[in-house]
C-alpha cells in the first residue's frame, strides 16, 4: 500500500473562497446583511468585527499593520429572537418571530405589536428568511483620521475581520468565516465642511 509523505501538503481540509474586498468612499455609512448558510440559529453567538488601519501608502496594496494604528470595532446587529409567535404577545420593534403555521420567521416593522399573525399584517411584519443573518454597520468616521489619506486615483486600506463565537461549552468552538480588505476612496464632499 503507497503513502503519502507525511509533510505533503497537497490536501488543504479548511478551505475558504477568498479574501473579502469592501469599498468605500470616504465618509459612507453602510450597512450590509450577511447570511451564515452553515449556521442554523446566529442567536446566542457572539459576533465581533473588527477594522485595523494598515501601513499605507496611497495607491497600493499593503502588507503591514500601522504599528498603533486606528482600531475599530464594528457594529453588529442581529434582531431579538422573540420565539414562537402568539397571538396575546405584545412585540418591540425589531423583534423576530418563528411562526410554526408558516415556517417562516418574521420581523416586527412597529412599535408594541399585537394582534393579527404576521402573513395576514405585511404592513407590520416582514418575512425575514432563516435564523442566521447578521447586519454589519461600517460607520461614516471609519479612515477619516487615519494616518494617510486618500488621494483622487489612489485608494488607501484597512484590514477587517469577522470573528463567530459559540456560548461557552464543553467543545467551544469559533470561527473566522470573512477576513479581507477594506478599501476607502477619494471623496470631494469629505473635504468640504
């Protein structure tokens, strides 16, 4: 029977599709859903993103961290799991709901919900898809004390990192599903105050 060489490196069993890219001109404010199609209920699991200015010089790529750079944490949103939808609950804004009938979740669009089920209230429910979507805020002020600026042709860079943590377990485990860059653009508007 043939063996591999121990030290071959032909197998890699953690795969990933890539690095991720953002961009944005600086001084936008954007939020993005994310969904974790191998993640069942996101509720309960710590979810931290981070930005770390890098070591730049307009127009390339960098290689290094900015020795005390900025650091940012970002900000993450995932809905309130309400549970089961019933009837007599009254519901905060934002909040989701699994109703069973359906076997949907839904999110409330109003403040102290009650009453009628979300498939027959669409002006006060909206379908929100599987249990495991986060949003991600990139705040307006990310870059805009970094070290170097932006110039009209030459972009300057971030690195940024989400981090998915499991509550405390026997077998804890995390995960680092996105990593990436974030590229911030030239902005005329940015310039005038």
């Amino acid at each position: 029977m043939a063996r591999s060489r121990i030290s071959g490196r032909e197998i890699d069993l953690q795969t990933d599709n890539g690095s991720v890219l953002w961009s944005f001109i600086q001084g936008e404010q954007l939020a993005y859903q994310i969904a974790f199609d191998w993640i069942d209920n996101i509720h309960g699991m710590t979810v931290e993103a981070v930005v770390v200015e890098a070591q730049n010089t307009p127009g390339e790529f960098p290689t290094e961290v900015l020795e005390n750079g900025k650091q940012d944490t970002l900000q993450v949103y995932m809905p309130i799991f309400a549970g089961e939808w019933n009837v007599a609950s009254v519901y905060a804004k934002d909040a989701l709901v699994y109703v069973t009938e359906d076997a949907k979740y839904y999110q409330n669009l109003i403040v102290d919900n009650v009453g009628q089920p979300p498939a027959a209230s669409p002006a006060k429910w909206k379908e929100y898809g599987p249990n495991n979507i986060i949003t991600l805020l990139f705040p307006s002020t990310l870059s805009t004390d970094y070290a170097v600026a932006p110039l009209p042709d030459k972009p300057i860079y971030a690195y940024f990192e989400l981090a998915i943590n499991e509550p405390a377990g026997t077998f804890t485990r995390s995960w680092k599903p996105m990593r990436g860059l974030v590229e911030f653009l030239f902005s005329p508007t940015h310039l005038v105050t």
